[in-house]
C-alpha cells in the first residue's frame, strides 16, 4: 500500500465526524422523542378500571399519590377518607371518563368506586 505517514490524521478526522454525528443524532432521538403519559390518553381517561383499581388497593395514600397522582377533591368522614379523581379512568362500556372515588379505611384503600 502506498500511503504517506502524514495521511493518517485524515482517518482520524473522518472518525471524529463519524462519531460526533452518531452522538448529535442519538441525542436528538432521546429529546425528541414522544414520551407516553397516562393523562394524555383522547378522551382524557388514563387508566381501566381494573388497572386503577390493581394500583390502588391495600396502599397507603402516599403510595396511591406515587402511583396515580393527587386526588382532584378528599373528603374525611366518619365512614372513612374518600379521595376523588376526575378523568383517570373509563367507563368499559362507552369509553366516557369517570369519577372515581378511592376510600380509605385503616389508612390504606379498602375500596374503588366508579360515577
């Protein structure tokens, strides 16, 4: 092969420019990437009934806020702590956003209810 010694630092700029638009365009893929989040779902409803409920119940309420956000409304009665969301699940049956009610007794969620 017929290469001059001073050649080498073209392969090494070539390399540089390779590996910099590998970096440009991974970066540009992770910041513009869509990210999926529960509450931008068409009818504003984020969660199946079933799913809310199975993220809910037996937890405790900083565990329910970790794992859906904070109520939109509470209530605290004799009957217990009753948390309110507005829009974060669905009703099965025509797709409409419910209210959900979380109800806390013993403080952590006995039970899931659904307007």
């Amino acid at each position: 092969m017929n290469t001059r010694p001073r050649d080498w630092h073209y392969w090494v700029i070539a390399l540089g420019i390779i590996v910099a638009l590998f970096a440009v365009t991974v970066t540009a893929a992770l910041v513009v990437r869509p990210t999926t989040s529960r509450t931008s779902t068409p009818a504003g409803a984020a969660y199946t009934r079933d799913e809310f409920r199975s993220l809910v119940v037996g937890k405790t309420p900083d565990e329910v806020r970790a794992a859906v956000g904070s109520p939109d409304s509470t209530s605290d009665t004799e009957g217990g702590v009753f948390w309110y969301y507005k829009n974060h699940t669905r009703d099965p049956a025509n797709g409409t956003a419910d209210r959900t009610q979380v109800v806390f007794r013993g403080g952590v969620v006995s039970a899931v209810n659904f307007r």
